[in-house]
C-alpha cells in the first residue's frame, strides 16, 4: 500500500492576523463612519428646514399680533368710554347713535389665527432636538409658553361673553350696529352715526348700568389679555432674530 504524506499548510504569522482584523476594522469603522456623516447631514438639512418654516410661521403670528394689540387698545379705549359716559350722562343728554357706537365695543371678540403646525409638530415628533444651538431652542420654547398662556387667557372670554351679550340685546337692536362693525369705518361715518336717533330698547339707568357693570369686566379682562399679547409679540420678536442670525433666514 502507498502512503501519501499530508500536504501541511503553512502557519501564518500573527502580523497576518493583525492586517486582517485591522483591515475589518477599518472597513466597519469607515462604514460607520459614512452613515454617521449621512444622518447627520440630513438631521441638518432637517433642522434648516424646521427654521425656515418655523421663521415664516412667527412672522405671520407676529404680524397678527402687532393687529390684534391694535384692535385690544382701540376696543378697550371705546368700552371705557362708554362706561364712563354711564356713569356721568344722563341717557336722553347723548344721541342714540353714539350709545350704540360705545355700546357695541363690549361684545367685540377676540381671536388670534396662530401658526402652529410647524411647533406642534416639532414637540410632537421630537424635532426639536435638531436645535442644537441653546439660544435658538431656548427662544422656541420661551416663544411657545407665552403663545399657550395667551391662549389660555382667550378661553377666558367664554364664561361671560354670553353675559354680555344678553345685556346688550337689553339695550341695543343689533341690526343697527351692522354698519360699524368692521374697524375700517372712516371717521367720517362714525362721527354720523354716532348723531343718529335710534330706537333704543331701554332707557332705563339701571339696564345701562347693568351692562356697564359687565363692561368693566371686560375691560380689565382686555388690559390683562394685552399684556399677555405684548409678552408673545416680545418673545416671538427675539426668536425671528435668533432664527434669522443664525440660519441667514431673510
């Protein structure tokens, strides 16, 4: 019988091994690497994107804002006046017209159109981590708690706008105050409506003192919400300029 001798294979040194584990390594490390540069990348181009959206939203809620401190002060300025004019007027000594002008100002409500998807949105999904930069993420959420506790303060007007109403209709037919409504009345036809004689449903003091009472609720309800309106616009103002500096946002 032949016997064939084995064929030994050659041991490899261990700096072959070395090379070898190296070689995985590196190939791991880079691929670990490359998707790390990738997600980064795109958490970036994520976090461009939420402030250009965020940047437009806080515009337009600013903007809002500016309007509805305008319409606080020209509303809350009309029902002091016509609070006063109760108290110190006797009802025949105004023409009817200019009860009704004063008088239609205490039912005025107020609604602020908010652009919150972009924030909700980033709180809901997390996506307020992209927001590395402390200032930045530090006026989001400074801008977001005034903007809930403005909107809390506008709930406020429910219980007793109702009230309000139900005194005024005492007071006051509605279908003559279609005319002056809208805020962009020229003054002119104020002034013209304010000299009508109008039918007037009470002219009993006490219906019209009774309507001033809840007047002046709501009047201190309005300087309270207006404070809140201006924090918001402040707040708001300080993250369109962080958003803009450092995000070249225009």
């Amino acid at each position: 019988m032949e016997v064939h001798a084995h064929a030994h294979t050659p041991r490899k040194k261990w700096t072959h091994y070395f090379w070898e584990f190296l070689m995985l390594f590196l190939a791991v490390f880079c691929g670990f690497l490359a998707e790390y540069q990738l997600e980064h990348t795109i958490e970036k181009q994520r976090e461009k994107q939420y402030a250009r959206t965020l940047y437009e939203d806080i515009k337009t809620d600013t903007a809002a804002l500016k309007a509805a401190i305008n319409n606080n002060l020209y509303i809350t300025s009309r029902i002091d006046t016509f609070r006063i004019f109760v108290q110190t007027k006797t009802i025949n000594s105004i023409p009817a017209g200019g009860w009704y002008y004063y008088g239609r100002f205490g039912t005025r409500y107020f609604h602020i159109p908010f652009q919150d998807a972009t924030i909700e949105q980033l709180k809901s999904s997390g996506g307020l981590r992209y927001f590395r930069n402390y200032e930045v993420a530090n006026a989001i959420a400074r801008y977001d708690q005034a903007r809930r506790d403005l909107q809390t303060l506008l709930k406020f007007q429910d219980p007793i706008y109702g009230d309000l109403v139900r005194s005024r209709n005492v007071l006051f037919d509605a279908y003559f105050m279609d005319e002056i409504m809208d805020f962009d009345r020229i003054p002119v036809n104020i002034d013209s409506f304010k000299l009508r004689n109008l039918p007037l449903l009470s002219d009993k003091k006490e219906d019209f003192i009774q309507y001033a009472n809840l007047c002046q609720l709501r009047s201190y309800n309005n300087k309270y919400l207006l404070r809140s309106e201006q924090m918001v616009l402040r707040q708001g103002e300080i993250l369109l300029a962080e958003l803009k500096d450092n995000y070249n946002l225009k």
